[in-house]
C-alpha cells in the first residue's frame, strides 16, 4: 500500500468533510450538506462514504479527500498531504519529491526555528529575565511547553546561522520571515532578537509565524510579528484557534480577546475557547475561519480608546459576517490575564455576563444619556438605529427595532422611517460580490467620514494614501477630486469645503450621504480627542494599503502554484519570489 493509499485508508472523507462543514446528514446512502465552496440555501453537496469522494452538483467541484483539503484551505498538493499524514499519523519519505514545494520549505525553516528559540528559551542563560517574566505573568512550564514559547537571544544573526546549518538559503529564510535584508550594505540579520517568542499556528497547528515581545522596548516595538508570508496569511489565521476549536465547538462560542498572554492565560485557567487575531485587526476571513464550528462569538477587548475603537471595528465585521455577536465586560481589570491573575472566577463569571450587542447597545445608551431630555434621547435614538442598520437579518432588526421603540417611548414606525441608510449597494445580485463591496464601503465611510469631520487630517490623507490603492471606483474618484481640492487650495476653509462637499454628494452620492457619514463619526469615534482621532485615520489607511498589496501576494502566490508544476519555468518563479518578496515588505512595513 502506497503512502497516499494509506491516508486515504485511514481518514474517512465524511468526518473530514465535517470538520469543515456543518450540517452533514446522512441521506440514503449518501451524505448531503450546503457547499462550502459557493453559497446556497439548498444543499447541493454530496459526500459517498462508500467511494470516498465528493461532488457538488452545484458548482461542480469535486475528487478526494486530497481535493477537498486543496480547495477548502487554498492548498497546493505536497502541503494537503502533508496535513492528511500528520492527521492520519503516516509517517512521510523524506525523499519524495511531492511533499517538497516552497511553501513546504517555509513550514520546514519554522519547524526548526521553533525548536531553536524553545531551547534557548528552556536552557539559555540570556534567557533568565524572559523565565523570570513568564514566571511572573502567571505561567507554568508546562503551559509554555505546550503553547511552544520561546526566546530569541540578543544577537544580530544568531537564527540566520543556525538556519543556514539546516541546509536553507538566505533566500527560503527571508521568505519566511525571519531575516530582514541590512539597510546598507549586502547581507542579513535576524528580525526577533531579545523578545519573548509567540509561535502562530494555524488551525491544523501547523506553525506558520512567530509574534516576538520586547524584553527591552528601546530595540523596537513592545510587540513585533513576522511579516506576511506565503504561509502565513494575517488575515485568514487566528492564535490559539489550533487548541481552541474543539472547546469552541463544545461551547458553541467563540471568544475573541487582543493579546497573546489573554488567550494563553484562559486556556492555562481552564477557559479554552479563547482565541484572538493573529498580528492585525479582525477581517471577515478571521469570522469565515471561526464558523466553521460557531456562529457565536464574544469580544472581550480592552477598556482604553484603542481597545473600544477596536471593538467598534471588529463588531461591524462580525455583523457583515452575521454572527451572533455578545459583549464581554470584566469584573476586574484592564483585560482579560488581569482578571484572571486576581481570580479565574471573576473571569468566568464575566463571561457568563456576557449581553447580545444590542442588548449591550440599550444598556450602554441608558446609562450614558438622561433619556428624558429630547435632545440626549435624539442622540441616543440616532446611535442606536446606526447600528441595528448594520444588522443583516430584517428579522433581528425587527426584533430590536421593537425594543428600542420601547425604550425611547416612541411609535416604532418612527423610527423605521429615520434609521439611516447602510446598505447603498444592496441591489447587487451577487451576494457574495455584495458583501465584500460592502466591507469595503464601510472602510471607506470610516476613512472619509473622519476626513470630512475633521479637515485637518486630510494633508495626512494626501501625502499617505494614493488613489490607485482604492478599491472603489466611486470613493476613488471623490478622493481624486480631493487630492486636486487640497492641492489647488492649500488649507480648507470650513464654509468653502462644505459647498464643494455638497457639490462632490450630488456627483457621487445619494443626498444627506455626508450627513450620514458624519453622524456614523460621532457615534463611533465622539468620545476621541484629536491625537485618537488621527491614530484611527492612520490605522484605517495603513488597512486599505496592507488590502491593496494583499490582493496582489495572493494572485502571485496563485501564479507560482501554477508555474511549480512546469519545470521549465525556474527563472520565472524566482522573478515572481522577488516580486512577492517585495509586496510582503511593503505590508511589514504596515505592521
């Protein structure tokens, strides 16, 4: 029996298939399920146990468990067997020339590099401080054994020697991540050194980057993570999901925090439904990823202006994704290792609290407004109909459309009648187009409606952001006529920038858009003051560029995955490795 033939003997497709897909009933002697490939409200998607394959009839994908890993985790071959063997516990040839690709290099210089930085961790007395941290943070050795923790020394090419000691070129080494190319000069040095090391798993526990924490913080940042990868895809990998999912499945909740030290401390305290992002803030691919065993999911981030901004971001994804969303508040402290450190039961408790968002929305509202003032209720009213707005479900926005109605004592019609327009292309017939159009509207409303709301930033807007990176037609061509605006004018009188914004509404957008726009900012962003104000256009710039250069590693990657399987083309791919290398700097340079 072959390898191949040995996996497939062991995995049987039907659980494999449901570990991805929920749903998967039994249908004479078939299995039937809604295609995880395309979007259906039918199931169209058939699993034969007997044959061991798939099809949808459908869109038409179909083949082996070896397919159906390919296409569900964007996998080249070597990789998918490499996942199936570890998952069926065959032992691989070395040799064979199908498990080899660049991507299975990368994961291979990562093995290695975890294991080096374990040991260092584990024996090194340069080491000692990062013990002693970990051992005052609450941790066991135990736990940093099993969450891989690690430390990188000091020293400029420590990991970049060691590496090339395994047989990997300075080339496979900087694709991963781990080096970065001298300033002047040729040649390389390490990118962690001195910092406390994270692996980044991805859902199989297959490491696929590391986050590194500063011992000392005048080297750098408190928190450094690799850059993006051809393996390592920020927005589609979410930390500790690898030891999460099962208890998530349990829990039928999943519950997002900001740090790595929040996920660990949970699981180490017994709470392992915990997972949080994995060096940059939460996408749709991060909720896509958590639902394939949940729609439930709780966010529990920090109580600072960076905390709640991040909150406000990561809850308009999640409603976009219609998830089930509810808000964590803590019993004590700043984030969720703070509360468990003074007691795993406070922590617990918190999470049990737990409210649905618009539930935590009405509370919020009555205890930050004197609901018998009209005009504090008006402001009230305005906040809370933005967001059931953002509800994809007319259902729950039926729902909570009443109990709004009931707080504010107001006709409920009323307030169908005022609550503002978030949905300006939902007449797309394709659903699936639709929701990325309008993720990516609602970035650009973020960004503009800040710009529009306070001018001043707009020089910033300009000199960071170029039009080509936009991904709307629309906003490009509103931005563009900015550009030309700020360019010709210098500085912007308030009374003059407000004609040409109602000049630009009629050439772009429906009337009262702006409007709108400004009061999604003062609902979102009222309670910041100037220097947060100019974080959060920083932030939402450095996204949409980071977007811009993703989309083009993705289609290179496609690109070297198609060129791997023709011989012939080895100057091309190494042309295309040097473009892609190139981009994934351009998006470290974004961290």
């Amino acid at each position: 029996m072959s390898e191949i033939d040995e996996i497939k003997h062991k995995i049987d497709i039907v659980q494999l298939v449901s570990e991805y897909v929920a749903d998967v009933k039994q249908a004479g002697t078939n299995w039937k399920a809604r295609c995880p490939f395309h979007e259906e409200k039918t199931p169209s998607f058939m699993v034969s146990q007997e044959k061991q394959i798939f099809k949808c009839f459908g869109c038409g994908k179909g083949g082996d468990i070896f397919t159906f890993i390919e296409e569900i985790e964007g996998m080249e071959f070597p990789e998918a067997l490499r996942l199936l063997a570890k998952k069926a516990g065959v032992q691989l040839k070395q040799q064979d020339p199908r498990i080899h690709s660049q991507k299975t290099r990368l994961i291979d210089i990562h093995k290695w590099a975890t294991a080096y930085y374990q040991k260092v961790l584990e024996d090194a007395d340069s080491a000692n401080a990062a013990r002693t941290y970990l051992q005052k943070r609450g941790l066991s050795k135990e736990t940093a054994m099993d969450f891989r923790l690690g430390f990188a020394p000091n020293e400029w090419e420590k990991m970049l020697n060691f590496l090339k000691s395994k047989k990997f070129t300075e080339s496979e080494i900087n694709l991963a991540g781990l080096i970065k190319q001298k300033d002047q000069g040729s040649g390389y040095y390490d990118r962690f050194r001195n910092r406390i090391i994270f692996p980044i798993a991805d859902v199989h526990g297959t490491i696929v980057g590391f986050g590194g924490r500063a011992m000392d913080e005048e080297i750098g940042a408190k928190y450094l993570n690799s850059p993006q990868t051809m393996i390592y895809d920020k927005s589609f990998t979410v930390y500790g999901l690898d030891k999460a999912r099962q208890a998530i499945k349990d829990n039928d909740l999943a519950i997002f925090v900001e740090g790595y030290m929040d996920v660990i401390s949970s699981h180490q305290a017994g709470v392992k439904n915990v997972v949080a992002t994995s060096g940059t803030a939460l996408t749709a691919g991060h909720i896509k990823l958590i639902k394939r065993y949940t729609n439930n999911v709780a966010f529990c981030f920090d109580q600072d202006l960076a905390g709640k901004a991040a909150a406000s971001r990561s809850i308009d994804i999640a409603l976009q994704q219609e998830a089930n969303i509810k808000m964590i508040d803590l019993l004590y402290g700043k984030d969720p290792d703070e509360c468990i450190q003074k007691d795993v039961e406070l922590w617990k408790k918190s999470i049990e609290q737990a409210k649905p968002y618009m539930e935590y929305c009405l509370d919020s509202v009555q205890e930050k407004y004197n609901l018998s003032d009209i005009e504090q209720k008006k402001i009230a009213a305005k906040q809370i109909l933005i967001q059931i707005s953002k509800m994809q479900s007319k259902i729950e926005q039926d729902y909570w459309m009443k109990k709004a109605a009931e707080l504010f004592t107001v006709d409920e019609k009323l307030l169908w009648e005022v609550m503002p327009e978030q949905k300006p292309i939902a007449a797309q017939n394709n659903q699936a187009e639709n929701k990325v159009q309008k993720e990516v509207f609602t970035i650009y409303k973020r960004i503009f409606g800040l710009a529009i709301s306070h001018p001043e930033n707009i020089r910033y807007l300009v000199e960071s952001l170029e039009s080509k990176v936009i991904g709307d037609k629309k906003w490009q061509n509103f931005y563009n006529d900015l550009i030309m605006l700020y360019n010709d004018k210098g500085s912007l009188i308030k009374e003059d920038f407000d004609k040409w914004l109602q000049k630009q509404e009629k050439q772009y957008f429906t009337q009262g858009f702006f409007n709108s726009l400004v009061l999604l900012v003062q609902n979102d962003f009222g309670e910041f003051d100037q220097a947060s104000i100019q974080n959060e256009i920083i932030f939402l710039v450095k996204k949409v560029k980071k977007d811009y250069y993703q989309k083009k590693v993705n289609q290179l990657s496609l690109d070297i995955k198609k060129l791997e399987q023709n011989k012939d083309s080895a100057d091309k791919i190494n042309e295309l490795i040097k473009e892609f290398q190139d981009l994934t700097w351009q998006i470290s340079q974004l961290d």
